[in-house]
C-alpha cells in the first residue's frame, strides 16, 4: 500500500513519537517528574499511526475499485466488439449465401420437366440458406437492440428485406411446381431487384458495425 508523502512524513514522525514515548517510559523510575511526556509522546504517536494506517487503507481501497471499474470496463469493450463482429459476419453472409446464380442459369429454359426439376432444387437451396439468415437475425436483431440507434434500425431493414427475399423465392418455387412459367421472369426480376437492395442494405450494417467499433475502441 503506497502512501501520499504527506501522509508518509505524518506516519515516519508518528513513529519516532511512539518510539520515544516508549523510550522515556522506561525512565520513569529514575525520573519520575517526566512521567506526563512520554505518555503524551505515546498518544500523540499512536494518534499518527492510526491516521496514516487510516490513509493507507482508504489509498488501497480506491486503487483496488479503479482496478476493478478499468477491469470492467475492458471486459465490457471485449464483449460489444464480439458482437460486433458477430453482427458483420452475419452481413457478410447474406451477400454470400443470397446471390441466385444458379437459378439465373435455367431462366427460360424449363420447357422440359428435367430442366424444371433443377429449377426447383436450385430455388430451394437458395430458400434454405435465407431461412438460416433468418433465423440467424432473430439472434443479430437481440445484439441491434442492445446497440440501439442507427445499427438497431439498419439490422431490423436488412431482417426486412432478408424475409422478403425468402418470400419471393416461395413464389418462384410455387410458379414452377404451377407451372405457370410465363409469370416465371416478372417473379425472377423482382428476386433480383430486391437482392440487389438487400446487397446495399448489408453493406449500410457493416458500416453501421464499423462505426460502432471505432466508438467503443476511443472511448
């Protein structure tokens, strides 16, 4: 426990009172009028003592609560830029596993059942990865509250158009299973249309993610 230096002067002086007063006690008996200094060398001494064992506590305690509140606060940094990350990955993600190339390949090519048939697998590939997105964005969408502003409101737009895509992927799947193809093109070119707007509303959370590690890493 480290002391200020006034109160290491208080506590050497306490100490060489309380050395002394001792020290004279132990005259009594040869000089007996001396009997009132070193019992007020005692007191005084032992007074100091108290003091700076009182400023050495109180001294310890403090660093010990900065130590703590430092300790949680670090913890605190580390936890939200996990989240954060968790966030960008899940961003990320949706752009990786959204993009329907391989749908796009068969596009007025289903005049045969074959063709058809890999139609609908490549249709329900691409629906099974935007329902794990999903599923996913139940547990990001909890992060974007913690967060609140602006991330919160870009991760709700992007859950948004994410359930969107999956439904107009249903549609897609039901116009083939129909086999309605001539509806088939408008219900592709409203997939495409809104993936494209779920590429630019992924990109807006990670910017949103990235401005939030960039707070938590200054503060």
């Amino acid at each position: 426990m480290k002391l200020s230096k006034g109160w290491a002067i208080v506590f050497v002086f306490g100490s060489l009172a309380l050395i002394l007063g001792l020290a004279y006690g132990a005259t009594l008996l040869e000089f007996p009028y001396l009997v009132n200094l070193p019992m007020a060398l005692v007191a005084w001494g032992t007074l100091m003592l108290a003091l700076a064992t009182f400023q050495m506590i109180t001294n310890s305690n403090e660093r010990e609560k900065r130590r703590r509140k430092e300790e949680l606060s670090k913890e605190r940094r580390d936890k939200d830029e996990r989240l954060l990350n968790e966030i960008i990955e899940w961003a990320i993600e949706i752009v990786k596993v959204g993009m329907p190339i391989e749908s796009a390949v068969f596009v007025g090519k289903m005049d045969k059942e074959a063709e058809q048939r890999l139609v609908l697998n490549s249709l329900g590939s691409l629906r099974n990865n935007f329902r794990a997105m999903i599923a996913i964005s139940l547990y990001v969408s909890r992060i974007g509250l913690a967060f609140g502003g602006k991330l919160q409101s870009s991760i709700a737009t992007l859950d948004g158009y994410l359930r969107k895509q999956e439904d107009i992927i249903g549609k897609c799947q039901k116009i083939v299973i129909e086999r309605k193809l001539s509806e088939f093109n408008e219900a592709w070119d409203e997939l495409i249309n809104n993936w494209e707007t779920l590429g630019d509303s992924s990109a807006n959370v990670i910017d949103e993610a990235v401005i939030e590690k960039f707070t938590i890493l200054n503060t």
